[in-house]
C-alpha cells in the first residue's frame, strides 16, 4: 500500500473526471462511446462502496493476523482492528470484478479512506458522512438535493408530503422536483390531483379518492358532486354530460368517413365502398353513389355492366365484381398473350399405345401359344375337328412367321447361322 498522506491536488483532478468536470486538455476522458448503459449517480455509487466497506468490516471482525499468536502480535506490532492488514483485506473485496464505477471511485478515493482509516474514525465514525458528502461532496442529506443540499419541497423530515419523490434526494444532482402519487399533486404533493378528492385530511394525513368517472374535480365519489368536467364532457346541475362531438363543428373527419360519437370522444370510421360521403354506415347513408354503383330507391347498389356488351375481344365473356367487371376467356378457351386461344385437350390413347413393338411380338406370341396348346389337348383326345383346327393354326402361324421373317432366316443361313 502506498505510504499515507493527505489528498493531493492530482486526486481533486481525478475526482473531477469521475463527476464530469471541466479539467486540464491532458486529463479530459474521451468521448464515451454511445451504449444504452447508463452509468449510476456517483452519490450511489460512493453509498454502495461505503456499504461494501462496512460488510467487509463485519467480515474481517474476528479475524487476526494469522501468525498463531495473537496475543505476541497484538503485544508487539497493532489491533488487527485497526490495522493496515485489515484494511488491505476489506478494500480488496469492496469491489466486483465487473463493477468498473466502484474500482474508478475506490482508486481516486483510496487516500482518503486511508487517511479516515488511521485518522478520522473516532471523530467521524459515519464513513459515509465523512467520505460521500463532506469530503468529496458527491451526497446530501436525507431530504435535500442539488449542489447545495437545498431542502426538497415539503421540508427534509417529509419531502413531498410523504406522497412522492423529491428528484435527486440525497444527491448532488436532480431538479427537487416531486413526482407525485397517483391522486396526488400539488408542489409539495400536499393536494389531491385532477380526479381526486379529499377524502381526509388532518395536520399530518391525507386521503385522496377518485372523483366519478368523467368528474375533473369533485366534492364527492357521487354522480352529482362534479366541480369540473374532463375534456368532452358539460358539467350540468353538478353532472357531466357527454357532449355529442358529431353534431357539432368540433369533429373532423374525412371525406369519406362518418363520425361515431363515443363517451368523452368521437371517432371516424370509413364509409360503405359504394359511397362517395356519407352520413352513417351503409350503402343506404350514402351522400353520393360511387362510380360502377347507382342509386336504387334509398340505397347505392352494384351496377352489372355484363348486361351490355362490354367484352370486345373474340371468345371473351364478362365477369361482373362489386363495383366493376372483369373480361375473362370463355369456357374451353385461354388467354396467351392476350387473345382467348383455343384450349388443345389431347386425346385419349388406348390401352396399348405405350407398349413397344417388340412388346406386342411377344404378347401375340403369347396368345397363339395359349391357343395352340388348347387345340393341342382337345386334339389329342382323338376329336377329328379339333385336330384339323389345331393343324390349321400350327400351319397359319408357320406361314406368318416364315413370311414376316423370311429375309433375317435367309441372312442367318448365308451367314452360316
């Protein structure tokens, strides 16, 4: 550890860097890199090291110096408790490894609780006091805030009436501004807010309870106890009354919209696609009917442009739509390249228009050997008819095979096959 010795100038500088002070070119921080992080005031910051401390004084309490014999090293060298061991062991564990906002403050501040180690603990024994507000002036007072540790509206025993936050208390920063709430308001928060009413109050208590639904102030939770109305809303004999945006100038909508009064409010919705303006939903609120409708009793209806000729093109007929029509290329017919063509259905092929030739060789060839084999069997039982059908067939299918083959038997006997 380094020797002690009082802060320095050098450490007033690096003070100013860790509270974004102006100080010398050559030890102003760079620009920080834009990061959705957003770094904790200093003030809490310097509490959570101080709390740190402590726990670690909490920790180290009945330790020692770790000799074997206390008694000896208590006698000759200092109390562990207010040793410069201990204070080594509790300031290594102050910080998380990843808390660079404790290491950064620790390591401008480390002086200084050295300084309230050996010299200032009976005189200030709040370290917090001590190190936070009084020597680097980084904390206030509870119940004050900014530069000066002004009192936060309400006074500093209760800021904000008790019924709110005071911006920046405790801290050098923040505007003491108090953020009431829900029902609250007021500077101090010492009165009931728009919707509100006291429901008690004495010198130290207040009770704030919502007023009826479109009241803005009130004497009451009733109906009938209105002071004020919320925007879009008449107060009338002590009630609020809607007021009907739609039947007045206030409303705007569009050109083809219509407006629906609602509670407080209106809104616009669009109307019926057969309308040009409307007065309400529907073709039969129309002001004007749309192009492709007309006006049939009180209504806008379609208007079927497929009862006229509307079609030029050859093989075309018409398809009506809402509002519209479409041509389309006839039943058998479609369109290429913009004219309706003729559609080509491809016939039916039979049940062998795929088999080969060499297929239907052998099919045949199949079929006659089915047959001859039948005469053959009737024949064989002496039936004179079969037999000269079964010698006929043999002889047909001899002269077939001959003829339609004769040329490649003629060149296997040439060849001396």
């Amino acid at each position: 550890m380094a020797p002690r010795r009082g802060p320095v100038p050098a450490l007033l500088w690096g003070l100013s860097l860790f509270l974004g002070l102006p100080g010398p070119v050559w030890l102003q921080p760079s620009p920080p890199h834009s990061s959705p992080f957003t770094a904790p005031h200093p003030c809490h910051t310097c509490r959570a090291l101080v709390d740190s401390f402590n726990k670690g004084l909490e920790r180290t309490i009945r330790d020692n110096f770790g000799g074997g014999n206390t008694a000896w090293e208590e006698e000759k060298l200092s109390k562990y408790k207010d040793s410069e061991t201990r204070l080594v062991e509790v300031l290594e564990g102050v910080c998380s490894k990843s808390d660079f906002e404790c290491h950064r403050l620790l390591e401008l501040s480390e002086e200084l609780v050295e300084s309230w180690w050996f010299h200032k603990q009976q005189e200030a024994p709040d370290l917090f006091q001590w190190l936070c507000s009084d020597s680097l002036k980084l904390c206030c007072p509870s119940g004050t805030f900014g530069p000066s540790c002004l009192p936060c509206p309400g006074g500093t025993e209760k800021p904000c009436g008790g019924y709110g936050h005071c911006e920046g208390e405790g801290t050098r920063g923040g505007s003491g501004h108090c953020d009431c709430q829900t029902g609250y308001g007021g500077e101090a928060c010492g009165q009931c807010g728009l919707g509100y009413f006291e429901a008690e109050r004495n010198s130290s208590h207040l009770v704030c309870s919502a007023c009826f639904g479109p009241c803005a102030r009130c004497s009451g939770p009733e109906e009938s106890n209105c002071l004020q109305c919320k925007k879009g809303w008449a107060l009338h004999h002590l009630k609020c009354i809607d007021i009907d945006e739609c039947g007045t100038e206030s409303a705007s909508c569009g050109a083809n919209q219509f407006c629906v009064n609602t509670e407080g409010s209106y809104e616009c919705r669009d109307c019926a696609k057969a309308c040009l303006g409307c007065m309400g939903a529907g073709p039969g609120r129309c002001k004007k009917c749309r192009p492709g409708y007309q006006q049939v009793g009180s209504k806008c209806l379609d208007v079927d442009e497929c009862e006229t000729t509307v079609c030029p093109g050859e093989n075309e007929k018409c398809e009506n739509t809402d509002g519209g029509y479409r041509c389309v290329c006839a039943e058998g017919y479609k369109q290429v390249e913009g004219i309706c063509v003729k559609e080509h259905i491809p016939e039916s092929e039979g049940f062998f228009s795929e088999v080969t030739e060499d297929e239907m060789v052998v099919l045949q060839q199949m079929f006659f050997g089915v047959i001859i084999c039948a005469l053959a069997t009737l024949a064989a039982k002496g039936d004179l008819v079969f037999t000269a059908i079964f010698i006929g067939a043999v002889a047909a299918m001899t002269g077939y095979w001959l003829s339609e083959r004769s040329d490649r038997v003629l060149e296997g006997f040439i060849k001396g096959r």
